[in-house]
C-alpha cells in the first residue's frame, strides 16, 4: 500500500508492521461492528497497540477509515496493459470480481454505502478518496484504447466508466448473486458493445 508519511512528534517513528496491523484491525472490526460503533479503543485492541499508535497515525476515525479504504479500493484493482480493449476489460472485471467477492468486502461496503447517507462527511471522503481514484485508474483503460483507435476520443467518458464497474458492483454487492463460469465473458461481451455503441455515437456527432 502506498500511504502519505505523516508528521510525528519527536523522534517517533511509524512502524510498518504497526501500520499492516492498525489496518487489519481496522477491516475485522468494520465488518464487524459497522463504521458507526466502530471505536478506536476496538481497533487499537484488536491489533494489540495502544491508541497513543493510532492517533499517532490519523486523527479520528474519519481519517483513519478514509484513508485505508482509499488505499485498498485503489491499490488491489491494477488495471493491466493488455494490448486490446477487449483484454483490457476482461482483466478489470476479473480483478474487479476477485475483490467484492472477499468476505470482509461483502461485509463492509452495504453498511458503508448506508453510512454514507447519514454521515455527510464520510460520504465526502468516500467519493472523493475512493470512488474518484478508481475511476481515475479505469480512465486509463479508456485512454489507452483510444490511442489504439478502438474507441474514439470524443467518447463519453463519463458514461463509459459507469459501465465498467456498475453491472457487477450491483450483482455481487447488492443483490448479492453469484457469478457463474461463464458470467464474466457475458458480462465483458455485453460491456465492449456498450462501448464501441457510445464510440460510434460520439464518432457520428462530430461528422
């Protein structure tokens, strides 16, 4: 994980393996409790520090969960340069599956969206943290098909990246279905021809 060094006092200095210990804490007991009984003393527990080692790292709860999710949400989708778009796809929905399909995930992410709505702002520090740099990553995947020429590049950005994710965050997450065998080769075929129809629209537009 790639986190900001932050400034401590003194000569203390910020312990990885503390760090890798705060942050599995800190997933066991969001799956467990929710964001909103979620205590620092709970985490601090869990991972066998004291709080002094929390706060040393993050000011509140706020920060603490912000910041670690914003840091697996990115940092376990690497988006791979396959050479195609249909690749490219395929690789993202695969990566994309691998991780709402682990069991602290499936646990934490309805009670976070639900959370969201009552608390302004963990929901600022969600979307601007996670749900922008994810996006931002998958624009990648876009930028480089265009510079194929798969897509054109007046595309609809935007519209494009909903597609990528959306259908399969709503199967796995909120209606909790499977994926069987062959689901994400549909999922990729169905996903592509979304594309490659707002591509050919955007294309027309500009003729």
């Amino acid at each position: 994980m790639r986190r900001t060094q932050r400034k401590v006092a003194g000569a203390a200095v910020l312990q990885a393996d503390v760090t890798s210990a705060i942050t599995r804490a800190l997933f066991r007991e969001l799956a467990k409790t929710g964001y909103a009984a979620l205590s620092i003393e709970a985490v601090a527990k869990r991972a066998g520090v004291g709080k002094a080692a929390i706060y040393r790292r993050w000011p509140s709860k706020l920060e603490m969960v912000s910041e670690l999710l914003a840091e697996v949400g990115t940092d376990l989708i690497d988006i791979p340069d396959t050479g195609s778009l249909r690749g490219d796809v395929a690789a993202l929905l695969e990566q994309t599956r691998a991780l709402l399909r682990r069991p602290l995930i499936t646990r934490i992410l309805p009670d976070m969206h639900a959370e969201m709505r009552r608390t302004p702002a963990l929901s600022s520090a969600v979307r601007t943290g996670i749900q922008q740099g994810r996006r931002a990553r998958a624009q990648e995947l876009l930028r480089r098909a265009m510079d194929r020429g798969e897509l054109s590049p007046d595309l609809d950005v935007d519209l494009a990246l909903d597609l990528l994710g959306a259908p399969l965050y709503w199967r796995v997450i909120v209606t909790g279905q499977s994926t069987p065998p062959d689901y994400l080769e549909r999922l990729t075929a169905m996903t592509l021809g979304g594309l490659r129809a707002l591509s050919e629209q955007a294309a027309t537009g500009k003729r």
